[in-house]
C-alpha cells in the first residue's frame, strides 16, 4: 500500500532582508522613516527563500534534497521540522516525525555524559521510558563508556559528535528528517553514520535527506528534489537529478583546465593538465560507464633522463585515493625521455571511481634525484551514477572506488 | 560574482486559497503506517495526531487552548529534564552547593533588618518582630518573582541554538525557569519558616490556607511577566537592560521592606493599584498575622484618622490581573513563537 506520509503543498516562506529592528531604541526613528516610504519601497525588503514548492513523500520512501547553498534546503527543513512556519502554502504529516538539523544542539558543556544524554533525548522527543531501556546501546554506540560522569565540555570533538549522533541514532521515528549531521566527524564515523541510516532506510521508514555528499544521496535515496533559488527544478531518480545538479554548479565550479606556470628553466616542464572525455572534449562531468581521461602537455627540456609525471586523485574532503604514474610499466619511463614537447593521456577506468568529486594533483619529478613540481588541486571533476541502482548494486558502490576484482569458488 | 536574482513579486494570495479551507485539519484515524513490504512499520506512536503546518494559525477558540495544553502535556518530560538541567547547572559549580538556595533569602531578610531597624531608630520605638517577619515573608515573595523575571528574560536568547535547530513548545524555556526559581524559593521558604518558628513563634493555624490560592497568583503573575519578557527579548535586545532597571527599583515600589499604611490613606490605596502588592501583603497577613482575608484592615494613622489598609477587593483585584494576564500572555507568546527562529 503507497500512500504519501508527508504532504507539502506550494509552500512558500518569505524573509526580511536589511533593516530590522534589533532595540526598543531603534524602533521608533525606524517607524517613523517607514511611514514615510511608499509601499513599493517596503516590498523590497523581503525576499522569497522559497516560493510554491509541492511535493510529496510515500511511506517506506527515502527522499534526498539537493541544491546549491542558498537554493532553499534548510529552510524546507526547518518548515518540515516546525522551527519555521510557512508564508504561503501547508503541509501535512502523518505519524511521528523527527528532525536532526543538529545533533548537538540540546548538549550543555557543564553536564557529564550520562545527564546529557537524558536532556537531548528529551529535546529530540525520546520519552524518557525509551531513553532508560536504550541506555546502554546508547553509551555503546557513542562509545564514550568510562566518560560517562565527566562533564562534556572535556570530550574531545569527535566524542562531543559521537554522543550526539548516538543519541540521535536511538530515535525511532516514522519519519525522519536528517540535515548535514553527516558532515561532522572522520571518515569512520561518517561510515558509521550512513550505515545507521541505510539501517532506517532498510527498515521501512521515511527519510527525507538534505546533503551535499553525492555519493550518499545516490547510495541512499530512491527520489530526489533539486532546488535552485527557492523553487524544485528537477525531480526524479537519482542519477539523473544529480547528473543535472552537477551539470548546474559546475559551469561556475572547477575548470577542467589548468595551466601551470613552472619555472621554463626546469630541465622537465608541464604546462597544461585537462580533464577530458572519451572523444577530445573538456568536461568535468563523467557517467560511472565512462573513462576519464586526464591529459598532460609540457616539454622536456633535457633528454635522455628518467622523468616521472604521477597524478593524485583525491576525494573532495582531501583524502588521496590513489596516485598513477607514468612510470607504471617497466621501460615506460622512456615515454618521456626525448627532447621536445609532449602531451601524455592517462585513462581512469570506467565503473571504478564510484559518485562523487573527485581532485587532482599533479607531481613531476625525476626518478630517485628530486621533485620538480607537487601541487594538490590543481583541477576537479565530478563522476555520476548514469544506471539506476538496484539493491544488489548499492551493495557494489558502497565504498570509494569499485575496482572488478576476480571471484573463484577453489574448493 | 553572479549573485542569484530574485524574483520580488509578491506572492498572490488567491494563488494558495484554494490550498487550505480554513478548517482544522485534525485526522483522527491516521492510516496506518506501513513499510515498502506491507508490513507494519516499526514504533508507530500511536499519541501523534496527524498534524499540518500551514501558513495561518487555522484553529481557533477552545481549540487553541487545547492545543496549547495538549502541548506543553506532551512535552512535560522535557520541561522536567529542562528544569533539572537548570538546577543542575545552578548548583554543580556553586561551592556552596544547596545553601545557595538559603543565602537569597537569608541577604533579603537581612536587608529588611536593617531597614526595620533604621526605620525603628528614626520613629523612637522598637523593633517589632512580627514586622521583621512578615517583611522576611514579603522578601521571599519578592525575591521568586525577580529572580524568575531575571532568568526568564534570557532564556530564549541564551537558548539560541535549540531555538532556531529543534521544535518543541517554547513556553517551556519561561516556564522552566519560573519551575526552577519555584524549586529554590521552596528551600529557601522551608528554611525561614524553620527561622520564623524558632526565633518569631509562629505557628501553624487555619488561616495559613489562605497562602495556597495567593501563591498560586503569585506564581501566575510571574508566569505572565515571564512570558512577555522572554518573548520581547526575542524581538529587541535591549529589553534585558529594562529587565534589569524594572528588577532593581520594583522592590522600592512594591511594598516588601515596608507596609503601604506608612504612606497613609491615599498613599497606601495607591500603593495597592502595583498588581504585586496584594499578593505580598496578603501572604504576609495570612502567615504572619493570622487574618482572615475575607476581613478588612483597619488602621490608626498618626493623626488619629482611621483608614483601610487591607480588603478582599484588592485581592480580587491581583487576581483578576495575574490570571487574566496569564490567560493572555500565554496565548500571546504561543501566537509569536513561531517567529522566534527568525529574530533570534
């Protein structure tokens, strides 16, 4: 049975820009300045953050929410979750929904572990009931077990956001409505967490989820909203409604071009590095089924030694995924080891970077003398899932690359 | 840099009326929640009505009141965890600990000492002690309300964070803050009846059940002055300064270090007009002079003119004050708060 849980029907909020009035002692000459203007002039403060925006979400239903800053996500949140109330427009939600916006929120520092806990789970609406049984799950996930009687305020960041997120995580709404609470944390724990809300997706319950990590709205979401400047432009599954967000924020993001201005008296220079598609074009934007070819253009100014040019990809929050070089193959190094100018392509296999941005980084060097050159960042790109996933295949993208690995049955 | 343009026109209201008919949207028999495969999902909670969200307040009457106490019900374990944050914080870096509750009352009570005495010096006669402890009474009267309105005024805007992230009523923060005073106040209050009994011989009698329904207007003024400066802070931030001045100089105009009679026939009437004054000075008759509050006061001024210093009117006066202020301001603040996580 499909029926919808969350109802949103041309919801519009509207918010006052510039002058507002902060003191009693402000108001006065500013009332008076406002009789004074005409109507036209008032209308100006005011600005649409999000104007007739309609949607709906099933039961069962993982919903992501993408769109560049600005574009409106927060603030359909914060209306979804009550904090704000619409301008124009209604919702409508059947059964119990929670909002995290931010785990940490209700945490005072002077209070110990175990105190804190009881105080956010009544401020995320646990019934206390709950919160006693779930206790010591509670403390488990967190794993803050031998700090529970020290104040907070002496735990270490990521202990802070673990306690939240353990509190958060015991929740068990009909409905939940999660914002960037995955942004926090190291990579372990931004595992951690989206496992646990693969596990709420799993168990039948509604997720509506606002991120900007791409690659865990595609692994999540069966739907997705795009919004651009208060209103929905694109709705459907993910891979195509991320294709099109990327397609939106990168024609003013990263370049697929970069020219580097190394020292000309180098006895090895690189001066171009761009990011290209299968047939010769620029783009920054690649589908999983294609590879990306990376293209280097320099000079080698004296022959005859053994230059390498390697590239870093990293992913967005910097972490290096791999590095490849020229000098893979025995012998391949003689690639560069004439005079003159050159142009070198590297191939990143197809269905191996799984969604997400990807960095590149650029080291040239001579073997076992020195570093010519090492810049990280240099240019960007950005890889989609171009076929829609299916539950077997969610299991294959999990991680950040998907290399074929070989399977036999020996015995 | 390309900044994003937007769109001024104002959204047309006819647009969106054919959206809401202006009926409370009250489901009472939610469909029943089920997973992808059919079946039952997890933890319904059966207690959450199906609610929306819409652009105007649609209830409207009774039906607001309901709501209003349906919520704050709902919520009434965060209210207590609130209150034990509160208190908890209160007390965990005070080196003193629980004695912080008694040295309010006891500072007050000393103030009063010493103004009685300077009062008793100045007029030739003595210090009476039934005046010392129905003064200790007044303070402590006193000193809940100010310190409510003090921690009251600030608790939103010092809630910032949960303000604009998580939704819940936020009467709760006034309401929490009146709650932990009320707590301190009780200590502090059991500890000079402790006093009083020892050093003033006071003892319990009928007339002490008159203090019941006069706290409770007590505890309902402050709720009202609570509310709309926790609310009026949102909006303007100089209120906490008001706060302040309205918290130092009040006690001067309100009769706590003396009783209205001093200032005569119409001074002591217009004493009375100050909403707090019955109240202190019914708290102080009752435990402390033992009257009947039904009954009038009548006073000798200095100049043998004979005045009425005490009459249930100006009781039924505060009341009506307090629980119609009350009445209004909460339902003032729950109209507002909806537009707190825009201001703060």
């Amino acid at each position: 049975m499909v029926f919808p849980v969350v109802e949103v029907e041309h919801l519009g909020k509207k918010f006052r820009r510039g002058e507002s009035f902060d003191t009693l002692r402000d108001l006065i000459p500013g009332t008076l300045r406002r009789l004074r203007q005409s109507d036209s002039r008032r209308e100006d403060r005011w600005f649409w953050a999000l104007r007739d925006v309609s949607f709906s979400v099933n039961a069962g239903e993982v919903l992501g929410i993408v769109g560049a800053n600005g574009a409106g996500k927060s603030t359909v949140l914060k209306i979804l979750a009550r904090i704000l109330r619409p301008t124009t427009g209604r919702l409508m939600v059947r059964g119990r929904l929670r909002a995290l916006i931010e785990i940490a929120a209700g945490f005072h520092p002077d209070l110990t572990g175990r105190e804190n806990i009881y105080l956010n789970a009544a401020i995320l609406g646990m019934k206390m009931s709950e919160v006693r049984k779930r206790f010591d799950d509670i403390v488990e996930f967190a794993g803050i077990g031998p700090f529970l009687d020290t104040p907070v305020k002496r735990y270490s960041s990521g202990m802070f956001a673990r306690l939240g997120f353990a509190v958060a995580a015991h929740l068990e709404p009909d409905i939940l409505v999660v914002d960037e609470v995955l942004a926090v944390g190291d990579a372990a724990f931004q595992a951690k967490c989206l496992g646990k809300m693969r596990d709420v997706a799993g168990q039948g319950r509604t997720v509506i989820f606002v991120s900007h990590n791409m690659r865990a709205i595609q692994q999540l979401c069966h739907r997705v909203l795009l919004l651009e400047r208060g209103s929905i432009v694109r709705e459907g599954p993910p891979t195509e409604v991320v294709e099109a967000y990327l397609a939106r924020a990168l024609s003013h993001g990263a370049s697929g071009e970069c020219s580097l201005s190394m020292d000309p008296a180098m006895p090895i220079v690189v001066s171009r590095v761009r990011v290209l598609s299968e047939n010769g074009d620029i783009t920054t934007l690649f589908p999983r089924s294609e590879r990306v070819v990376l293209e280097i253009e320099g000079t080698v100014n004296e022959g005859g030694r053994r230059y390498i040019v390697a590239l870093d990809i990293r992913t967005i929050d910097g972490l290096l995924l791999f590095r490849t070089h020229s000098f893979e193959q025995p012998e391949s190094y003689r690639i560069l080891d004439k005079k003159g100018p050159f142009v070198l392509r590297c191939y990143i296999p197809s269905e191996f970077l799984s969604a997400g941005r990807y960095e590149v980084g650029i080291v040239v060097a001579e073997r076992g003398v020195c570093e010519f050159e090492n810049r990280h960042r240099i240019i960007a790109f950005d890889v989609f899932q171009d076929h829609p996933l299916r539950g077997s295949d969610i299991m294959t993208t999990v991680g950040l690359v998907t290399p074929h690995c070989d399977w036999e049955r020996i015995r | 840099m390309n900044m994003p343009v937007y769109d001024e026109r104002p959204f047309d209201k006819s647009e969106t009326a054919v959206i809401h008919d202006g009926q409370k949207q009250l489901v009472h028999d939610p469909p029943e929640i089920r997973g992808p495969d059919g079946s039952p999902a997890q933890s319904v909670d059966r207690g959450d009505q199906v609610w929306t969200w819409s652009a105007d307040e649609h209830l409207t009457g009774f039906a607001v009141w309901r709501e209003m106490i349906w919520e704050i019900y709902s919520y009434r374990e965060l209210l207590g965890q609130l209150v034990l944050r509160d208190i908890r914080i209160r007390y965990k870096q005070a080196i003193m600990g629980f004695a912080w509750a008694l040295l309010m009352p006891l500072l007050i009570v000393a103030a009063g000492c010493l103004v009685k005495i300077a009062l008793a010096h100045a007029s030739g006669g003595n210090v009476d002690l039934p005046r010392v402890a129905g003064m200790s009474i007044k303070a402590l009267g006193w000193a809940f309300f100010a310190g409510s309105i003090g921690f009251a005024a600030n608790s939103l805007v010092s809630n910032m964070a949960l303000v604009t992230k998580v939704y819940f009523p936020r009467e709760l923060f006034p309401f929490s803050a009146v709650i932990t005073q009320w707590i301190d106040t009780c200590v502090g209050g059991g500890f000079l009846l402790v006093l009083l009994a020892f050093f003033a011989n006071i003892s319990i009698s009928v007339e002490w059940l008159w203090a019941v329904p006069v706290v409770l207007l007590l505890v309902a003024m402050t709720t009202t002055v609570a509310l709309l400066f926790s609310c009026a802070n949102v909006f303007f931030r100089d209120v906490k300064y008001i706060v302040q001045i309205v918290l130092t100089f009040g006690i001067f105009f309100t009769p706590v270090f003396y009783e209205p009679e001093l200032f005569g026939p119409h001074g002591s009437f217009i004493m009375m007009l100050n909403p707090l004054s019955p109240i202190l000075e019914a708290l102080r008759l009752a435990i402390i002079e033992k009257h009947n509050l039904l009954l009038p006061v009548i006073t000798e001024g200095h100049d043998g003119l004979r005045f009425t210093t005490w009459h249930i009117g100006f009781l039924i006066y505060s009341a009506v004050i307090s629980l119609g202020g009350f009445l209004w301001a909460w339902r003032y603040f729950h109209k507002m708060e909806f537009v707190f996580a825009e201001y703060v």
